[in-house]
C-alpha cells in the first residue's frame, strides 16, 4: 500500500470544521481591519527564498524541498509565505496602486524539519503582511490582530513574548558584541553554530540545540545595543501594547529564524503544545523589498501556524460533526425516485439531509439514520405514496405525524425549523 510521505499529513473530514473555523475567523478579522486575500504560488525561483531569508538559515541550509525542473531551472516547493507576498507587491507593481496595502494569504508551506507533533514538513500557515506604514504602532496592531484572533477562537493559554532587533545602523555593533562572546564559547557551541559564529551571529542565538541554548544564557542583549531610533521604536511599541490591555514579555533571544527581519519581533507562544510552543511569529523587515528590487519600502508582518492552531482549538473543542436532521427512508422505486427529489431540493435550501442509495430494507436504512445521528425520518414507502402520504418520525421522541405528499417540502420545513 502507498502511504504517505513522512512528515506530511491528512486533514480528514472529522478535523476540518475546526480548521475552517479558524479560517474563516481570521478571514473575518482581517477583513475589519482592512486586509485584502492574495494567493501566491507555492513555487518559486529557489534564489528568490536564498536572498530573502537568509544563506545561513537553518530553512535554506537543510529544509528547503529544492529540484532542478525539467528544464534545469532550479525551483523551490516555499517554505513561507512573506518572501512570495513581496515578490508579488514588487512584481505588479502594486505600491503604486496605493501606498499602504495590507494582505492576508493561507495555505501550505513546505519544510524538510524533524518530524514530531506539531512539526510537520507540509504545514499550513495563516500569514498578514503590511507594506508602507513606517510606524511601530502597526507592529501592535498586529499583535492585536493575533491576541484578537486567538481570544475569539477561545485560546487563553497565549503570552506574547517582543523584541527588537535593531536596524542596519546599530545591529552592526550589536553583532561585534555578541561574535566576541561566541569566541569564548568555542567547544561548547555545535558545528553549525561554530561555522555561524562569524558570518552571522544571530542565527547562533535561534539554535534549537540544548547545549547551545544554556550556553548563550549570558550573551549581550540586543536591547542594550539599540540606536536611539530604534529604542524610541520599541519604547512606542512597549506603551502602546500596554494600553491595549496586552500582556508581554520582553525577550531578548527571540531573534526569529529568518535573517530579514528588522527592530520589532514577535512571537505568540502557548503552554498548550508541550515543545512547540510558538503559534505565531513575525516583526519588521523593512529592508526585504528593496533587497528584493523594489523601492525602498517599510513592512511587517506575521504567519501563524495553523496546523497548531488547529490541535489547541480542538483539544477544546471535541469535533461535533454535524448530524443530518432529515434522514430520508426510502422503500421502493418509486419511494426511492420521490426521496431523491426532495432530499436534493432540501440540501439546496440548506437543510442538511441524507438518503440511502442502496434499496435495502427499512430497518437497515433506521440504523443507518442512526448511525447518523439523524433527529427526523421520513419513511416513503410504495404503499403510503400510492395513499398520498409520508411518515415523518421525530427520532428523539419517537412522534411520528402523517404527512401529504404535496405539502411534504413546505410542512417538514416548518416542523423542522420549529424543533
Ligand atoms: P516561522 O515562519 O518559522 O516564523 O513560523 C511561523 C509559525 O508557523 C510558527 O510559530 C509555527 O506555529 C508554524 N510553523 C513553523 N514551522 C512549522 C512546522 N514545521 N510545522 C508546523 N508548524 C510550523
């Protein structure tokens, strides 16, 4: 039997409300506060992922699901979703349509990590993005976009943890500082942290390693090496979270896995998921669309991580699938002819209804309504059709009232509805 590919996964039907609740909550939000959907290929030239999130990143290292195409192109399955949105924003030129654009995108994003629960190597992410707006206040706004978002899905068990990471004026500095502390730390550093501690610092302090990690308890803070800009930046940020009511915790390890962020970071992590604490991410990238060959443009942004988002909603909330109110028991051709018009129409009008399609005898088709957990049959047999009536049966009550033939649609909608 073929499986699946490791780390990929299905949703299956018993799962997927939640996941469309989440959906269409966040879509709902978004659409509040002024976010337009766009959807982007989940392909891209690989050089696009390579300049944007960094050569040294863990994701370009060793996670990208990279292949040359049939014509030796070499194209990559997107491990995220914002370098994507900017190509897109360059490309269409859309900063000239309007200088502040806001946009929302789900869908999948391919990894090849470490397999484990909560870690998937096809995950999906619900991600924000805002370009033109210079302001740290919209840094908060998208923090409470996700606070927001969470707290109407019933997730409490959330904490925001914030940083800054500086700007091409003072992160400079602040890397001088921490690659002289990494000199010390030589044999305790892994080898991909040892081959980073030089060409770019920052990622030593994403390592999920654990020697690593207790290793770089004391290492500078960033905190401490901020530009006056970029202190007043966080200091706006830190006020304004406070008087949304919004509970945070400055931490100054949270550097992100990604090398295009600039000054704010952020990240929402819960008790809910044991190891894989982060629900969301993101923060500033101020430089990324210039990087990328557009004009010189302030953004930010944040992905949340559905798939884990989907496990905290449902361990809240066991899936409740649905019972069809109306299952239609059908005996006979012509039962069967007559229960398949109205079961159709039904369905149109939005009253969920279920027939079977087999012709077996009445006591199968009860059990199957059963089964189903179906609150009204109607049985239509040869017999009551040739009399010019149906059986509605109540099946929590056991009630069962005789109905005729031509008032069947209008008469089971009213009793339904009533119910
Ligand atoms: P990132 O793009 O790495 O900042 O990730 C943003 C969010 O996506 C994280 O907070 C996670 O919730 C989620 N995420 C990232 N990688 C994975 C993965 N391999 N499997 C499941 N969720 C993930």
């Amino acid at each position: 039997m073929i499986q699946l590919i490791r780390g990929f996964k299905d949703i299956l039907p018993g799962e997927i409300d939640i996941w469309q609740q989440i959906e269409g909550t966040a879509s709902a939000l978004f659409e509040d506060f002024g976010f337009k959907e766009i959807r982007i290929p989940v392909m891209e030239r690989t050089e696009l992922f390579a300049r944007s999130i960094g050569e040294d990143t863990d994701i370009v290292e060793k996670e990208m699901y990279t292949f040359p195409d049939r014509k030796g192109d070499l194209i990559t399955l997107r491990p995220e979703a914002t370098a994507s949105i900017v190509r897109a924003y360059i490309q269409h030129r859309m900063y000239a349509v309007d200088s502040v654009q806001k946009f929302y995108t789900i869908g999948p994003m391919f990894r090849r990590e470490r397999p484990q629960k909560g870690r998937y190597r096809q995950f999906y992410q619900i991600n924000a993005e805002v370009f033109g707006v210079a302001s740290p206040l919209i840094d908060v706004q998208l923090i409470f976009i996700l606070m927001t978002l969470l707290n109407r899905l019933d997730v409490t068990d959330v904490q925001a943890h914030i940083n800054s990471l500086g700007c091409p004026e003072c992160r400079p500095n602040y890397r001088q500082a921490l690659a002289e502390f990494l000199v010390k730390l030589d044999d305790r550093l892994c080898a991909d942290c040892r081959r980073r501690r030089e060409r770019n610092p920052l990622r030593v302090l994403d390592c999920k390693v654990p020697s690593c990690r207790e290793a770089l308890t004391d290492a500078p803070s960033i905190l401490d090496h901020l530009c006056d800009d970029c202190r007043q930046d966080f200091d706006t940020v830190q006020t304004a979270l406070d008087r949304l009511g919004i509970v945070f915790l400055t931490d100054k390890r949270l550097v992100r896995g990604l090398d295009y962020y600039t000054r704010t970071t952020f990240e929402i992590q819960t008790g809910a998921l044991g190891a894989q604490s982060a629900v969301a991410g993101g923060g500033r990238y101020d430089g990324l669309v210039k990087m990328l060959d557009g004009p010189d443009t302030p953004a930010t942004g944040f992905a949340i991580g559905l798939d884990r988002l989907a496990e905290i909603v449902g361990q809240k909330k066991a899936a409740a699938e649905k019972p069809p109110i109306l299952f239609a028991a059908a005996l006979g051709d012509e039962g069967q002819q007559q229960a398949f018009q109205w079961v159709s129409r039904w369905c149109d009008q939005g009253l969920r209804a279920e027939m079977d399609f087999g012709g077996r005898s009445l006591k199968s088709q009860m059990k199957r309504a059963d089964k189903l957990g179906a609150a009204y049959v109607m049985i239509i047999g040869d017999n009551e059709l040739v009399e010019g009536v149906v059986i509605l049966r109540n099946m929590k009550t056991g009630e069962q009232v005789r109905i005729a033939v031509e008032e069947v649609v209008e008469k089971v909608g009213e009793i339904i509805s009533g119910s």
